[in-house]
C-alpha cells in the first residue's frame, strides 16, 4: 500500500486540538453530567487525574494516530475542501467510532446518554480533524 505525503506538523496540530477539545467536553461542557453518568464523584475523578500522567499521555497519543490516519484517508482525495474533510470525518466516525462503540455500550449496559456524550466527543473530533488536515495538506 502507497501512503501519501502527510503533512506531520498539520498531525500534531490536530492532535492538539483534538486533546484541548477533550479537556473542554469532559470538563466544562459535559463534565458533571459525565461524571454522574460514570457513577464516580467528582473527587474521584479528581484523585485518579492527579496520578494518571501517563493516561494524558495516552490519550494525546491516540490524538495523534487518529490524526495520522486521517491524514493519510485524506490525502487520497483530489479535490479536498473543508466540506469534503468534515464529510470523511463524519463517514469514518459513523463506520468506524459510532458503531463499534455504540455496540459495545449496549452490550455493557451504560446509560444511553453516557454513549451520546463519550461518541459526540468522537464525533466532534473527527470533523474537526477532518476540516484542518483537508485544510492544511
């Protein structure tokens, strides 16, 4: 398989942006209601984020691939605008984040909202992404 030229510093700017989108939706824009919904307190949460570096670290990682693998999807399109980037990131979260993890909610019995809130974020991700790499090639 040919893998495209990526543009790596446009990666890692995605990968940013997609990890300070995630401190925003779990932390002001859906926070209370997700920590409700985990069945954690707000304490416990904050204890665990307190030692859990490396989770941070792990989750801007997974930024990064999402970022990788989108650019490289991207960079299959000739005519790329950033309509056509937020359509790929929406057909690959439907395909591929939406459905894997909406099955795997059912099957763990989370609350419906819990889905709405963790795959919105994904969502909201990958459009984002979609826009700036098909923006910055």
């Amino acid at each position: 398989m040919h893998i495209p030229h990526v543009n790596y510093l446009a990666v890692l700017v995605t990968g940013v942006v997609m990890f300070a989108l995630g401190g925003l939706w779990y932390s002001v824009l859906f926070g209370k209601k997700w920590i409700a919904l985990m069945g954690k307190t707000e304490e416990e949460l904050k204890a665990a984020a307190n030692s859990a570096a490396i989770s941070y670290l792990s989750v801007f990682i997974c930024g990064l691939l999402s970022s990788l693998v989108m650019a490289i999807i991207l960079n299959h399109f000739n005519d790329l605008t950033p309509l056509r980037g937020a359509e790929v990131g929406v057909v690959c979260w439907v395909g591929f984040a939406g459905a894997t993890s909406y099955g795997t909610s059912l099957f763990s019995m989370q609350p419906r909202l819990l889905w709405l809130i963790n795959s919105g974020y994904n969502l909201v991700a990958f459009v984002i992404a979609g826009v700036i790499l098909a923006v910055w090639r």
